[in-house]
C-alpha cells in the first residue's frame, strides 16, 4: 500500500500561519501517530497468527500502510514546525494494545479484525475526517486522505465478518460485545469530553481537549462522530441497532 | 437492557416485522428519558449537557419492538424507529438535515424487512410533500397515517360536541393549515356537516383551489391568508397546522369555541387570550387490543395521561398491518376523502383502535371510554 504522503516531497515551512495553533496540531498529530503506531503493530501480530498465506500478506500490507501514515503525520508536524512524539505505552493506548493482544494469545483472528478494523478504524475514520475538514493546508489533506484510506480498511473487513457473522450470529454478537465492553470502554474514556482520570500520557503539556475550540474542533464532535461511525459499521454487520444503541449508550461519559 | 442479544437476533431473524413506526422525541425531557431506559437502571442517567451533545450523533435505528393486538384476535410485530431528530432543530432551517434523519430511518425500516412503515409527527410533515425523496423500497410500503389522523380529528369534534351540547350542523368551522394533507382531509369531511367553513393557510392559490372544490359540493366557505377577520366567528377551530400564538385566533373565534390542537407539536392550552375555549388534543387514538414495549418504554413514548395512547399518524400503520394491508393508504398532500377516512376509521375501530380519551394540556376533558 502506498503511503499516502510522499515523504521526499518538500518539507519547507508550509505555513508560519500555523505557529500559533502548532502546539495543538502537535497534540491532535500526537495522538494519530500513537494510533497508527499502535495499528502497525497489530497488524504485524495478526500476521504471526494467520493461516493462509494471503492473509498473512494482507496483515503486512496493512501494517506498512499503518506505518507510512505514522510518517505522514509525523511529516505534517516538521511541516508546521513542531516535533510529533508519540508513546504507544500511554494508559489507554496501552490497553487499547492489550486487548488486542489478547486475542493475538487465543488465536481469535475475528476478535482481532473486531477491535482493529471495526472499532479502533471507526475511530479513526471519524476522527481523521472531522481534523481533516478543519485543519489548514496540507495538514488538513493528510489527515482526509487518511481518513479515507483507513475507511477501505473498514470495507476489507466487512466482507470477513459478515460471512463469519452468518454462520452464527448469536455467538458472532456476543463476541463483539464482550469487546465492545473492554475496547470501547478505554475509547470512550479517552473521548470523553474532560479527562477525568489524569493525564493520557500523550499530550505534550496539559490536555489538548480544552484548547480544540480554537482550531474549530470539540470534544463532544469528535466522540460523537466517532461513535456514529462505530454505530454505522455495526449496522453494516448486521447487528440490531437496538442493542448496539444500548451499548453504546452505557458507555461512560 | 430487556432482552439478551440472542433473542434479539432469533426475533428479527424469525419474524421480521410487520410494521415500523419512524418518530423522534419532542423535548429534551423525552430524550433523556429514551436514553435512561436503554442504558437500563444499573447505569445513572447522563447529564442534560452530555445528552444535547450525543443525540445528534446518534444515527436513525429501532428504539424497540412493538408487539400488538387486536381486539379481533390479530396480532402484528413492529418496531419503533426513533430518526433521533434534536428537539431544538425542529425548524424549518433544519429542513435538509431532517429530511436526511427521516430518509435513513426509512432506509432502516427497509434493511429490516418492515412490510409497511407509518410516519409520526413531524416525520409525516416533513415527507407528505416528498415522499420521492424516500429511499428506493422493495417490499416496504410506507403511509404518512394522515387517513387515520383525520378520522381521529372529526370524531374527536363530534364527540366534543356531544359532550358540550353542541349542534355541529349549526357550526362555523374554521381550519388552521386547511391546504397541509391534514387540513384539507378535514375540510373534505367536515364541510358537508357544518354551516359554514372558514379555511386560512399561507398559499393562497391552494386556499382557492379548495375552496372551490367544497362550493362545488354546496358548501359556504370563507378564506384567509393572514389574520384578517372573517366575516363571523368561528364556533369550532381545527388547528392542522401548529399556531405560533393563540392570539392568531383572537377575533375569529367565539369565546366558548371548541378548540381542536391537531397541530404537531401540540401547544395551544387555555390561555388569558381564551380562557372560555373548549381546547383538546386532537388526532390521538387508544389500542385496545394490547400493546408492549420491548424494553419497557411505556409512558416514554407514548406521554399521555391515559394508556395505550398513539399518534394516529403512526396507528395507521399498525391497524393496516393488524388488517393485513400491507399498502400506502395515505400518500401525497390531498388526496384524503370522506370514503377514505370512512375506511380507514372502520378498519382501526375493527381492531379496537379507537379515538383516544379526550384531554389538553391541563389533563383529561372527559372520564376513560372505550370503543
């Protein structure tokens, strides 16, 4: 998969317009990389417990893809003149990562595809676009170009589920909410609209969260759009909406 | 939450659903008290501000199934589809956005099979004019319920009238939104019981079109489109359309008029300005075959002071498919007859849909009846 900024391209100084919002685009940057860090990862762990060779060299695929977004956002930093860190063992990534991982331990291929492409892809693809239609410039273009390539994610996993769904969807459900409870539990933690329960550890000062007004952003827009696009892909499952609704409606706020 | 996800899944894979029922809820109140039973009584309610901002997001799905009966023995299953319209974006400045949250309930109503699809309250208004704006259907035939509503709204009259000691047939009625689908059905069905009919809407060629059509079939009509008087009171007001004041009436009508709020939201109450008007809620019907919730949402979606309470808009749906008529009984704005309201009342009243307990905003006209 081709990365979706060309790195060789010119990194001179887009826009000093941006220095005084830069230390936000950082944070917002700083998150995404985490996020994409995290995801190469789990796809190269998916790789390790796939049993066809094709679906090994999808997982790579998807891990390098993963990758080349982590750079690209990395890129847009040194464009607007900050340095993007990022820390794939802060609190909620970390135990976004162990859930993952857990289904790595029992072998569960769907459970994985579950948490990678249904739930932690909806949040980026909601995410992405809502800092896509906002940010200035090339900042803005990367994060939609972004956006829509982890969407094609969403569509390659869709067609996996929906045939495993099929076979029994009872079981099939009741997996993807014993999931939901653990991922979608720390997601909508780290979306809520004040962090509640201490710094997230990726953030470079103090919580972006209060600052995002300014670039035209709101806690409360990005966890919404974030759960509607988690909503729609389960619709697109076929789970009954009813129940998804419910489930998401005890997630903490 | 009521039900495990099995048995949610076994049900809609088994059964699919009869009818579907596509409304929002009209305050925030509302609202919050939808979310509070699904997240269930383990969970404490959520704030009023976390509430204002999650229910926009909140794309159009099924709230709940409906299980219904009829006191004929039929039953039908449905599911109430809430399109999760934010009360404060009722205006017509919210118009495409709507329209948008209507068209993807519609199109959730087909994904699940539902046979035939009744539009509530403001949904109905919003589609009467565009039902081709509606997704592309297959086996899913949808109906705005106007028939119904209209029924709902002369019997309601009728009954009103007994109970006052009025003669209908001496009567002046005036219809507020006489050319809406609603207004103009109950012109049709009124204007050959009464003395006179005062129309008043904001389109003045549909006003004359209709008045045409109600002097061709002998009777005395007067129309307005804005607040002049007519040329004597009216003894009876159907208001089709919502009033943004009660003072719009002032002048043209009696001080002990009867006063029918057919308009969605309701929200005319006695008032200073007309303290002597007789005022009900009109186009509400009562199911008297038995109705569930699946999780329990009655008296949340259904706030009425007497059970078993609906929109007729939405029991038109469920009486067709307690009848077995899977059809777009009401479609398009004028089409609505007296034959066809005659109809659709017979087909209701057989399975013990009826007109719903007289009430207003202060609570009930008149003690419980049934059917």
């Amino acid at each position: 998969m081709e990365p979706v900024i060309n790195l060789e391209s010119s990194l001179s100084a887009e826009c000093t317009s941006h220095a005084l919002n830069a230390p936000i685009w950082r944070d917002v940057l700083a998150q995404a990389m985490t996020g994409e860090l995290v995801a190469a990862m789990n796809y190269t762990a998916l790789s390790e417990i796939c049993d066809h060779p094709a679906e090994v060299a999808d997982a790579l695929e998807h891990a390098e893809g993963e990758q080349g977004h982590a750079a690209a956002f990395a890129a847009e930093g040194r464009r607007i003149g900050v340095n993007v860190a990022n820390n794939i063992d802060a609190k909620y990534w970390k135990r976004l990562r162990e859930a993952f991982m857990r289904c790595i331990a029992d072998r569960d291929f769907i459970g994985c595809l579950i948490v990678q492409e249904i739930m932690l892809e909806s949040f980026a693809v909601a995410s992405y676009a809502r800092v896509g239609k906002v940010a200035p410039g090339s900042l803005g273009k990367t994060f939609a170009a972004i956006a829509e390539e982890e969407e094609g994610h969403v569509e390659h996993a869709m067609a996996i589920l929906k045939t495993e769904r099929a076979l029994d969807a009872p079981r099939f459900d009741d997996k993807v909410h014993r999931l939901h409870l653990e991922v979608m539990t720390t997601l909508a933690e780290m979306l809520t609209k004040e962090c509640k329960h201490g710094h997230c550890e990726v953030c470079h000062d103090n919580c972006v969260k209060p600052s995002l007004p300014e670039v035209n952003l709101t806690p409360a827009e990005l966890r919404g759009a974030s759960l509607q696009q988690y909503l729609k892909t389960l619709d697109m499952l076929g789970l009954p909406g009813e129940v998804t609704l419910a489930w998401v409606s005890q997630l903490p706020v | 939450m009521g039900e495990s996800i099995a048995s949610v899944v076994a049900r809609e894979r088994t059964n699919g659903a009869d009818f579907a029922l596509i409304g929002h809820q009209e305050t925030w109140r509302a609202a919050a008290d939808v979310l509070a039973v699904l997240r269930g009584p383990a969970y404490p309610p959520l704030p009023d501000e976390e509430i204002k901002d999650i229910l926009p997001w909140i794309p159009p799905r099924a709230v709940c199934h409906v299980d219904l009966g009829s006191i004929a023995g039929a039953k039908a299953r449905g599911l109430y589809i809430d399109s999760f319209i934010p009360p404060d974006r009722l205006e017509p400045a919210y118009m495409r956005e709507n329209l948008a949250r209507v068209r993807g309930a519609a199109a959730y109503a087909i994904k699940v099979g539902a046979k035939i699809v009744s539009l509530g309250g403001f949904s109905s208004i919003l589609i009467e004019g565009n039902f081709d704006q509606l997704p592309e259907r297959h086996d899913t035939t949808f109906t705005t319920g106007n028939t119904l509503t209209v029924a709902l709204i002369v019997q309601g009259i009728n009954k009103m009238c007994a109970l006052e000691g009025r003669n209908l047939r001496k009567s002046t009625v005036l219809i507020v939104g006489a050319t809406g689908d609603v207004g103009s059905g109950c012109a049709r069905c009124l204007a050959p019981a009464v003395s006179r009919v005062l129309l008043t809407a904001r389109n003045v060629e549909r006003l004359r079109k209709l008045a045409a059509e109600l002097e061709a079939d002998g009777a005395r009509v007067e129309l307005a489109t804005g607040c002049q008087p007519f040329s004597e009171g009216a003894d009876i007001v159907i208001c089709a359309a919502s009033l943004a004041s009660p003072s719009l009436l002032l002048g043209r009508i009696a001080p002990d008029a009867i006063v029918c709020d057919a308009g969605y939201p309701k929200n005319l109450s006695s008032s200073a300005e007309m303290p002597g008007a007789k005022i009900f809620f009109g186009g509400l019907g009562q199911v008297n075959g038995g109705m569930t919730f699946t999780p329990d949402f009655h008296g949340i979606l259904n706030r009425h002071p007497f059970p078993d309470v609906v929109q007729g808009c939405l029991l038109e749906g469920m009486a067709l498919a307690l009848e077995g008529r899977f059809e777009p009984f009401s479609q398009g704005r004028g089409f609505i007859t007296p034959e066809r309201v005659e109809e659709m009342g017979t087909i209701a009243a057989r399975h013990g849909i009826c007109l719903a307990p007289l009430y207003n905003s202060d609570g009930p006209v008149e003690e419980k009846t049934s059917c």
